[in-house]
C-alpha cells in the first residue's frame, strides 16, 4: 500500500509543478496583452451622382455600390474626440478594407478617412470620420480569446451619434436604427458588402444619407467652426437648426388667403390639424398665379413668369424644349392631348440649367415623388388631363349640418357627372417647368397616381388613352403600404379637391345639373359665405392625413415624418403682399445673382425677369409630425415665403452649407446678410425699410421680434398684427 502511494506522489508532485508554472507564466504574462481586440472592416457605400442635364441624352441616373474603405486610419479614441491623436494606439486599414487593431484600454474606434484613401478603389472626395463605441464592441466580443468583429460604418456612426444626443445607450439606439430600416440590428450595422437583397438596399440607401452628413460634420470640424467631431455630428444633423427628417408629404392646396381658412366652418378639418400641430402664421406666395408659386416651389425663383401658360411657353435658342418628342396629338397613341405644340410668347417657361430641389434631392442619392390625383389612365404626364364621359361619377352629397352649418341638403343623389376637362393640370407640379427635371431618368417613374378622387370608382373604364397593365390608380396608397416613398412628396390633389374649383357639368333625370361642390370662389372669400368647395378640399385634406397617419412609414416612430398642409397662393397684390426675398419694387431691374467665376455678377439674360417674383398674399401653413416627443400647439409668426420653405429643405436633405451662399439655390440664398453683402446688385433691396421682412431664413424661429414691433401682414390676414415676441421661440420642426 504504502509502496503504491510513494508511487505516484513523483507525478502527482509533476503534474502540479508545471501547472503552477503555467499560472505564474500567465499571470505575467496577461498584464502586457491588450485588453480590447477587434477585428473589422471599414465600410459603406460608393455612390455616383447622376448626371444632370437639360439633354436626356446626357443625363444619367446615380449609381450606390457597397464598397469598402482602404488606407483609413482605425484608432482607438481614447478621448472620444473624434481624432487619431498621438499615443492612441492606430492601424491602416488594407486594400479589402479590413483591419486589426488591439488596445490595453476599452475605447471607441474611429476611422480618419482622408482625401488619400480609396472608396471601392476610388479616391476619397472628401474627408470623413466614422464611428464605433466601445459598448457595441464589447457587444461583439464573444470571446477573451478572439477580436471583436465589427464594421465601422455610417450607421455605426449613427448609433454613436444617436447615443450622444439622447442621452441614452448602444441596446437602446441600435434597435431604434434598426426599426427605423426595418432590419435586425445585426443587419443594420453589418457592412454592406456582406448584406444581399432588401437589407443591402435599405442600409445602402441610409448610409448615402449619412455619408453626406458625415462628411459634412468633418468640413465643420476642419474649418474649426465646430470643435470635436462629436459636435460636429450633432450640427451636421441640424443644419441652421432644421433637422433631419426621413419623409416629408407636402398637401398642396390652392388660392386661399389665411382669413378665408383660418377660423372657418367650411374647414373644421384643417383648423384641427392647425391646432393640434404647429402653424406659421406669417407665411406669404411669391408669384401670381399658380405656375410661378409651384416653379419657386421647385427651384425657389418664378424666373418672371407670371401667368399659367404650357411649359414650353416662349422656350427658344438656349431654352428650346429637349425632351422631345411634345406630348400633343400628332404623337402615337396622344389623340386626346390638349397640348399645344406651338406657343408664342416673351417670357421662357422651360427654364434650362437652374438649380432645383428635385436634382438636389437625385445629386444627393435621395428621392422625390410627385403624387397627382385624376391623370387620365395612360396620359402623358406632361400635359393636362381631358374630358372623358366614360368615366362618371355620383355627385357629393352634403346632409345638414356638413357645410358650415348649411340647414338644407347641398347636392344631388341622382345627378351624374362625367369627368371633366383639367383636373389635372402640369402648372400645379412643382418640377415640370425646370427643363433638367423633365430629363431626369427618373422623371417619369417618380410622377405617381393619388387616389381619393370623385371619379375613381370608373377611372379603368376610361377610353381616351390605352389603358397600361396593371394600372394604378392610387400609387400613393400602394407606396404608403410598402414604404416606397421619397424623402420629399409632393402631394397634389386635382382641381375640385384642392379648392381652386372647375365647372362640372352633368345630367339628372334628364335636366343639366352643376357638381355640388366644384365651383370655384373668391381666394379671399369670407369665411361665413357658402363655400362648399372649402368643405370638399377639407374633407379631402383628411382624407390624405388620416391616410398618411394609418400607414407603416407613420406609425413607424423611429422614423421622422411629416406633413405639411399649405397653399399656393393668397389674394393679396399691393402692400405687403409677399416677403422673404421677393421683388418688392414695381420696375424691371432685378436679375439672379450667380456665381461661376469666383466672383458674384448679376445674370441679365432672363427676359421679363423683373416681373415675377412679386408675390400674392398670405396663406396658412400648417405642420404634423409623427414624434410623439415633438412640440404641439405652437406659433411661428416670423416671416416665411416659398423660398424660406426651399431653404429649410435644403437644410433638412442637408443639400446646402449656410458658409457657402451659393450652395442655397437661386432666391432662398437672399438672407439679410447676403442681400447686405451684394446689395449694389440687388437695387430691388436698396430702399428696404424693413430688411428682415425683405429677406429670406430657414423657418427655424430662432429671431426673437423687438418688444416694440408692430408685424406687417397683408390683407389676407383679418386679425390684429402682432406686437412683440412670439410666446416661445420653440423650433416648430424640433424632433423633441
């Protein structure tokens, strides 16, 4: 027995030697190995801007490729100032973008990605900086013995981002980023190149977004007007305080001045939507009539149109029509066109080579939407709708009570109404005078069908053009549903439901009869007079709200929408009639400012240009957003125009840099600053007495009125004007 024990003590004795041996070895051992290490990959996108022309022939669409960053530099930033400061342990990343990198202290990585890096083999442009935090890493360490694995991204950058301006965690802002694409986190902060299908897409289509903001935030930082890139980030998202928003719908409504809708029984609908949301009470036309307000509201300028004229209108020389062939007749499969080939007059209405915010949004990688209610199935877009008595409906009928409190039944049961002629019309499409719109690839896949309308229900039944496969008639509805929408809709109801009114003319029992609620009234109608077609455009604001509100996109509360409810025009033409970088003077003199040589000139090329531009009225302009955080109830009774509107898109696309004036496009870059800076070139302003009425600002509210001032308003307005400061000076727009 005790021979067997003394028998095995030598290996027991052994076998413990050697692991005390192999503790203390680790124990000295472990202090000098890194605490953190990660393996990754820098990532995103490489997107080709389209190329934009009057030509079609010339014009292209943008192209988005998942790509990888090589000759990055990956550091562990130690100080989380967004820099590779010396002594924070750094790695370059390699031709496949990958790079490994370890430290003895748990930090976030950054990656400096410099003009002298290559994006998907392609030299950087322009300098940028992305982002990992130390939690997602360690929320990718499934091992002490193996590196992170992680991607460092755009949508990184944005949990970081989102982390630092809520105040909250990684778990918290990773999902919601996640919910705002519809993905699973592993997917959303996944490099692109590893991802296939619908996730590849909708994380391609964020991180192009991001990348611009990114790239932004590093121009702040390294013209040293922000300091750290974490700053930076937050301003690049908020640029001139407007932030950044996923999805915007803009309810165009037509010739009403503010006292005609504000307060009125003809429009419970929308004074509770004003009510519930924000409003902007000072809100003023720049044109006279229609098709200049919907042009500045595509490019922020009329260009001195000032009538409703076919867009190929006085379009000659240097602005002759490109897109050719003219959708009138004498084109195959057109007989029904009302469009005019021919169209003599002074003022060009096919304006070429300018600035819009429809080739902004497709320069920037991001889409646009024009969605038209009552096109005629098959037409060509780019001409007005026809006549067509195939296609009937039953006349609206109004019970008691329903029309400002009408005592009596408005409307018959029995009359029926044939569709008319224009309830569709190209003047109302913000983007159809702009020659460069009308070439865009996309063009015509981004004009879209808006259902709702009286003559639906018959629409296929239509015989004036042959009727495509698989039709729509309400691809806003069908877009609502799938998430397929832009960053910006235009949402354009036809002429009967957004208010301007036509004459609809049909049979009852035999005898002539008038639509109820199609005839049109003053724009500066009373509001105790009997307007049924307020009622009708009422009724169908709603309609496209509760819609809009019903849909995944809106309920979807990581994602930021809004909706806009506004008119084209007032009613008001002398006095103070407009604002916001309109021409306030009566002769012919001004001219758009450009800037193509390093100097500012004045471009004098524009007949009649001095025309336009002058403005008609006020109207109102209501906001929802679906931030369940987002201020309600509030007032901006500063001054805004179309071309203060064109600005903050900019700013919320982040389209434009407030250091570079001419990044704004055309009007929306007349701030008081510039108009003092170039005002030897823009004799309009040299008599202003008011200079921050004449001027254009993003509808930020952030000027706070003199305790003393008496606001201008027009004649479209039938309260008293405001003395003093707002209540608050709250961003309308603000997210929370």
């Amino acid at each position: 027995m005790n021979i067997r024990k003394q028998g095995r003590q030598p290996a027991r004795v052994s076998t413990l030697s050697a692991l005390g041996a192999a503790v203390a070895l680790l124990a000295a051992w472990a202090p000098a190995q890194a605490a953190v290490s990660v393996k990754g990959v820098v990532a995103g996108t490489l997107f080709t801007p389209p190329v934009i022309s009057d030509s079609p022939a010339q014009a292209t669409a943008g192209k988005t490729a998942a790509s990888v960053y090589a000759g990055a530099t990956v550091c562990f930033d130690a100080n989380n100032n967004g820099v590779c400061d010396a002594g924070e342990v750094a790695a370059i990343s390699k031709p496949d973008g990958s790079f490994l990198i370890s430290s003895r202290v748990a930090a976030p990585l950054i990656a400096d990605i410099t003009t002298a890096a290559t994006n998907g083999g392609k030299p950087v442009a322009q300098h940028l900086v992305l982002r990992v935090s130390a939690d997602q890493i360690a929320a990718a360490t499934t091992s002490p013995l193996a590196p992170a694995v992680v991607a460092i991204t755009p949508l990184s950058t944005e949990v970081v981002r989102m982390v630092e301006a809520n105040g909250t965690n990684y778990v918290t802002e990773s999902q919601a980023l996640a919910g705002r694409l519809g993905l699973t986190v592993t997917e959303t902060l996944a490099s692109p190149v590893a991802l296939s299908g619908n996730a590849q897409t909708r994380v391609m289509q964020e991180s192009v977004a991001l990348t611009n903001r990114w790239a932004f935030a590093s121009k702040l930082v390294d013209r040293k007007e922000v300091a750290g890139v974490p700053a930076a980030e937050q301003a690049a998202m908020n640029i001139e305080g407007i932030p950044r928003y996923d999805h915007i719908f803009v309810i165009m409504l037509e010739n009403k001045a503010t006292l005609s809708i504000k307060g009125s029984a003809y429009a419970p609908n929308i004074n509770k939507y004003l009510n519930d949301g924000n409003q902007f009470t000072s809100y003023f036309a720049t044109g006279n009539p229609s098709e200049p307000n919907y042009t500045a509201l595509g490019g922020a300028d009329d260009w001195g149109i000032t009538d409703d004229n076919q867009w190929n209108c006085g379009a000659t020389g240097a602005n002759a029509v490109q897109d050719l062939p003219l959708p009138d007749k004498s084109q195959p499969g057109l007989a029904s066109s009302p469009f005019n080939a021919t169209c003599t007059q002074t003022t060009n209405h096919n304006i070429t080579g300018r600035a819009n915010i429809f080739n902004a949004l497709s320069k920037a990688g991001l889409q646009w939407r024009t969605y038209s209610e009552s096109m005629n199935p098959g037409q060509d877009f780019r001409t007005d709708s026809v006549a067509d008595a195939a296609v009937t409906a039953q006349d609206h009928v109004y019970a008691p009570g329903t029309v400002g409190g009408n005592s009596a039944q408005i409307g018959s049961a029995t009359l029926v109404l044939p569709m008319p002629a224009g309830l569709y019309k190209t003047k109302h499409h913000p983007g159809m005078a702009y020659q460069n719109v009308r070439s865009e690839p996309g063009f015509k896949a981004n004009n879209r069908t808006l259902g709702g309308g009286q003559w639906d229900a018959q629409m296929l039944a239509s015989t004036k053009y042959a009727i495509p496969a698989g039709y729509d008639v309400d691809q806003f509805g069908t877009d609502l549903a799938n998430g397929n929408v832009g960053q910006l809709n235009f949402v354009v109801p036809d002429q009967c439901d957004d208010m301007h009114g036509i004459t609809v003319s049909g049979t009852d029992g035999g005898k002539a009869g008038t639509a109820s609620d199609c005839s049109s009234v003053s724009n500066a109608v009373s509001p105790t007079a009997l307007s049924p077609i307020i009622t009708r455009g009422d009724n169908y604001v709603k309609y496209l709200v509760e819609k809009i509100q019903a849909s995944p996109l809106w309920m979807n509360r990581n994602k930021r929408v809004a909706i806009v409810i506004m008119f084209d025009e007032g009613n008001a033409t002398s006095g103070f009639n407009s604002c916001c970088g309109w021409n306030p003077v009566s002769t012919n003199v001004d001219a758009p400012l450009v800037n193509t040589t390093g100097s500012t000139t004045r471009d004098a090329s524009i007949t009649g240009y001095g025309s336009g531009n002058k403005g008609h009225g006020e109207s109102i302009f209501g906001l929802l957003t679906n931030q369940p955080a987002a201020p309600k109830h509030l007032v901006d009774s500063d001054y805004y125009s179309h071309f203060s509107f064109v600005r903050t898109l900019q700013d919320m696309f982040g389209l434009a840099d407030p250091a570079d004036p001419f990044s704004y496009m055309n009007r929306s870059k007349y701030t008081e600053a510039f108009i003092a800076a170039n005002l030897a070139l823009l004799p309009e302003y040299a008599g202003s007495a008011d200079a921050h009425f004449d001027s254009v600002r993003p509808m930020n509210h952030r000027y706070v009125f003199p305790s003393s001032y008496t606001q201008k308003q027009s004649a479209d307005v039938n309260t008293p004007a405001q003395t003093g400061p707002d209540a608050t000076q709250t961003n309308l727009w603000s997210l929370k």
